[in-house]
C-alpha cells in the first residue's frame, strides 16, 4: 500500500485549467519520494499569473531498509491505519 502525503490541490485558481498532470513518485519509501505535477492553462488569458502551475508533494511512505535511514528528514516512523509508514513530523 503506498500513501500519499498531499498539499490541498482542490482550491480553485482563477481561469480554465486542465487537471494536474504526474510523473509518479521518484522514490519507493521514507517518503524520500516527490511526485511533480503539472497543469496547464486551457483558455488564454483567463489565468492568473504563469500559464502552467506546478506542484510538488512527497510519497513512498513505507518504510526504507537498512541501510537507509527508515525515513528521510521531516517525516518519522509512526502508524497509520494498523500499518508502519512514515509521517510528516508536526
């Protein structure tokens, strides 16, 4: 099972923008992982600001073996859902 630590993407952005695009996790665990995402302006000039917006968030929540260090900085060993995965500390 691998969760997702996620920002809230769901506030809307003034304009007609295509659904965010992924690339998929670039790491397997510790949360080590960044999935980079994407989307782009549909519509010229209804968009605030740049016509792409990018964003980034962490994954691969399981636990890393030794000898990597179970999880990478900000994030440490806890449970979630019966299960030992990395969490964001605080």
């Amino acid at each position: 099972m691998t969760y997702v630590y996620a920002q809230c993407l769901t506030a809307q952005a003034p304009g007609t923008w295509s659904p965010y695009v992924e690339n998929g996790c670039s790491d397997t665990c510790g949360m080590c992982g960044v999935i980079k995402m994407i989307r782009i302006c549909l519509v010229e000039g209804t968009c605030t600001g740049s016509p792409t917006m990018n964003s980034t968030t962490h994954c691969g929540s399981t636990l890393c073996p030794y000898p990597r260090n179970s999880c990478c900085p900000g994030f440490i060993a806890g449970v979630s859902s019966g299960s030992l995965v990395c969490l964001q500390i605080g």
